[in-house]
C-alpha cells in the first residue's frame, strides 16, 4: 500500500541522514515559530474559500466565489480544521507538510540522478530557500505543485509508480497549471520511444505512458464536473484581451498562436525566477555547469551517440520539458505576476545550480571553508533581508509595516508579489501583534500603516470574524 510504503521509508531516510532531518527540523522550527500568523492577503482570500468548503461544501463555495482552482487545498486545510479546529495554526498545517515533502524529494531526486552529498546540500538549500518558507505558511498552491513535481521526479527516479502516479494527482488537483507535469512525461515517453525504436532498443513501459495519461484524466473529471455546473475553470485576473472568452488554457493557447508569449507580464516574471534577491547568483551556478555540460555533449566521440535510450529511463527529459514549459507558458500568462508563481520553476533551476555548488566545493581545496561561509551567509541574508543591489537597481524599495522590501509591489505583482522571503512572516507576525492588542483593548488597531493593515477589507473583516479578533457582523478597524 502507498501508506505502508511511505511509513517504511520516510522515518529510517531521516535517522540515515542527519542533514537532511536537520532540513526537515527546520520545516517544524518555521511552522511553529511563524504557523500561528493571521492569515494575510491571498493567504486571507484562500481561508475565506477554505471556511466556505468547511462550513457548506462545494454549495456555498460555489455560490461565493466565480471560478475555482482543483479541491486540494481546501479538502486537505477543511480536513485539518476538523483535526485541530479552526484556528491560524491548523490552516498553516498543510504548507509545512509540503515543505517538508518538498525538501525530502528534492534530497531523494538529488541522490538518483546525482550523489549522496549533492542531495545533502540541495536538502539545505532548499529548506532555506526564503519563497519556499515565505508561501508554506498559508499552504499556497503553487509551493503544493513545486512539493508534488519534485515528489513525482523523485519518484519516477528511484521506479516508485505507485507514490509517482499519486503526486502526479496531487499536483493536478493543486493547480490546473499542474498538468504540464503529466504532459511532461507523456511527452517524454513518446521520445523515449522514438530513440528505442531508432538504436534497436527496448521500447518504453507501457505504464509510464498510462499513469500519466490518469493523472490528466482526473483533472479532466474536474474541468468536467465544473462544466456540468455551468462553473468555468479558473478564469479570474486575466488580463488578456482573450480572458473573458477562453478562459485560462484558452488565453494560452492564443498566447502560442499568436506568439504573445513575450509580454511585460513574462519579463517581470522571468526576473523573479532569475534575479529577485540574488537569484541570479543560483542562476549563474546552473548556467556554468549547463555550460558545461553542453560542451562535453558537443565534443563527444564520434561514436558516441547524440541521445541513448537510458536517458529517458531517469527523469531529466520530463524536468526540462517541465521546467521550460512552465517558464514559456505559465509564466508568460497575463495576469499578475506574484512572485510565487514562479516556485515549481524555481526549484528545478534550484537542481542544477545545486550540482555546480557541490563540484565547486569539491575543487576548492584550502578555499572550501570561505566557499562554504560564503554560502551560508548568501543563504541568511536571502532569508531575512532585502539588500539584493541588483534587485533594488530593478525595482527599488518599498517600507511595509517595518519592513523594507524591494519594491516588486510596484510592478505587475501586486502586494502578493512582496512574498518572496522571512521579511513577509515577521510583517504577518507583526500583524497579529496588533490584532491580538486590539482585541484585548476591545479598541481599533493602532497602526501607522493602516492600508497595509487591512488590504482587503472584504475578506479581512471575515478572518478577523472567524478568528475571534472582531464580533460577527462589525468591521475591523484601525487608526494611526
């Protein structure tokens, strides 16, 4: 059984690997030190939606909300309140789940397709990879879909068909933009076969084929179940002229026709997967060794063949179809570009940088321990500040509720587009300081940032409601 396996595997993993239980430990540490913030801007919108499901199921979450991603987020946080009540606490508890999931596949994807001590410092890298932590706490989608892809990598990798059809799921009832991952593979399958049947070899499993094609199939049964509701599939924030007549997967493919895939919202986005605060140093590290690793290919014996069957037999070709599908077509999508959107692409990028990092220590010699303390403090100043100079050439500063943020906000982001590091928990921690405060001087909340307060006083007023923080039916106020 899927359960049984999982058990069997996950405990003795982490007594194996000190460092990546130090990873996993760090997950706890985040969720225990920050889980308990109120929840804040889309993280407020996604609890309202979560308490519609809770309260009256799909009748009242319908009857709320325009359109609608897959179910996952809302069974799984709808599930915790059942287990652990409805507090700020228990709806945080799903996001560290996945980050912890998230960082135990990523080690475990590293030690197939690379070794042992790569997966131990991709395990830390992206344990302290500051939008990985800053979007676990509200369990947003795009870091279920970054946890389940590197899950069904992993998978894939050490032949776990049962745990990979599972993520594959997971990841297309998280987010429709989820279902690159499967076509991924199929795609993959189809090439696999063509190099088989071209060099004599063993044709591909048919259940690499299948698995897949269930996984798309199961998000078909969403889109359809939606249809024979008269509900779309998610449709809202399109800025496209196309948005309101095709929807979401019809914008795209109207982007692909018409070659829209070159527009402001995809540079604003590609900078945030490449540069925003110091990314461009990750960036850097996974050209040179794809650098390098083109060079060697170009420069192989003439013999030697261009592309092998046993390429497709590990999950490389799906995670480059994935990851530069994702930056090509979801990405290039027009409506804001929040800076989490580019997480499931982040961290594959994340898997070739960290093979760079781990060959440069293993050549520095007398210089390791500086690279290393190099790394160490590149990580802590990513988590907790923003001092990026290249990131403030791009899009300057911006102060909120104490804390000084580039200033993304002022782009196409939007004030989601402010969670990318720590900075956005110690501003939600802050935040239920004074609501905690007010709430005790039964008084409005004091505060000089009052529109950062309550940026969206519509869903603010029912999660202060429902938290206990204001009676039912008044307004939550505040005065500087």
């Amino acid at each position: 059984m899927l359960h049984s396996g999982i058990r069997r595997v996950i405990p003795p993993l982490l007594l194996r690997e000190p460092v990546l239980g130090f990873a996993v430990i760090w997950t706890i540490v985040i969720w225990l030190a920050y889980g308990g913030g109120t929840p804040y801007m889309d993280g407020a919108i996604d609890f309202v939606k979560v308490m519609d499901y809770h309260s009256g199921g799909f009748d009242q979450l319908f009857a709320h909300w325009m359109s609608d991603h897959p179910p996952l987020k809302v069974w799984l946080s709808s599930m915790s309140f059942h287990l652990f009540g409805v507090t700020a606490r228990s709806y945080s508890f799903p996001g560290a789940v996945f980050f912890a999931i998230g960082v135990i596949a990523f080690h475990q994807l590293l030690v197939k397709i690379a070794d042992v001590r790569t997966a131990r410092i991709g395990a830390l890298l992206l344990a302290c990879d500051p939008l990985f932590n800053s979007i676990a706490q509200f369990t947003m989608t795009d870091l279920m879909v970054a946890a389940l892809s590197l899950t069904s990598f992993a998978a894939y990798a050490h032949q776990r068909w049962r745990i990979w059809l599972a993520a594959m799921i997971g990841a297309v009832m998280a987010k429709e933009t989820a279902a690159l991952l499967p076509a991924a593979f199929i795609l993959q399958w189809l090439l696999g076969w063509l190099v088989a049947r071209h060099a004599g070899a063993p044709r591909p499993e048919w259940r690499k084929l299948l698995l897949p094609i269930a996984a798309l199939g199961t998000l078909a049964a969403w889109i359809v179940s939606l249809k024979l509701q008269g509900r779309p599939e998610w449709s809202d924030w399109i800025f496209a002229p196309t948005g309101n007549q095709l929807g979401a997967f019809g914008t795209i493919m109207a982007n692909i026709r018409t070659g829209e895939l070159w527009n402001d919202y995809a540079v604003q986005n590609w900078l945030h997967l490449f540069v925003l605060n110091f990314q461009w140093v990750y960036t850097l590290a996974a050209l040179f060794l794809i650098s390098g690793s083109l060079w060697h290919w170009f420069h192989r014996k003439d013999d030697e063949a261009a592309v092998t069957p046993a390429l497709f037999a590990t999950p490389w070709p799906a995670m480059l179809l994935f990851g530069s599908g994702y930056a090509l077509l979801v990405l290039t999508f027009q409506t804001y570009t929040i800076t989490r959107y580019v997480t499931p692409a982040a961290v594959l990028l994340l898997v070739p940088a960290t093979m760079a990092i781990s060959r440069w220590l293993d050549r520095s010699g007398a210089l390791r321990p500086l690279l290393l303390s190099l790394g160490v403090a590149l990580m802590v100043v990513r988590m907790f500040w923003s001092v990026d100079p290249v990131s403030i050439r791009i899009w300057g500063r911006e102060m909120v509720m104490g804390q000084t943020l580039y200033g993304v906000n002022r782009q196409l982001a939007g004030n989601d587009g402010l969670t990318y590091n720590m900075q956005f928990q110690r501003i939600i921690a802050g935040r239920t300081r004074l609501l905690d405060e007010a709430r005790q001087s039964t008084g409005p909340v004091r505060a000089p940032d009052c529109n950062w307060v309550f940026p969206d006083p519509r869903n603010d007023k029912q999660v202060t409601a429902i938290l206990g923080y204001i009676p039912p039916g008044t307004d939550p106020t505040c005065q500087p």
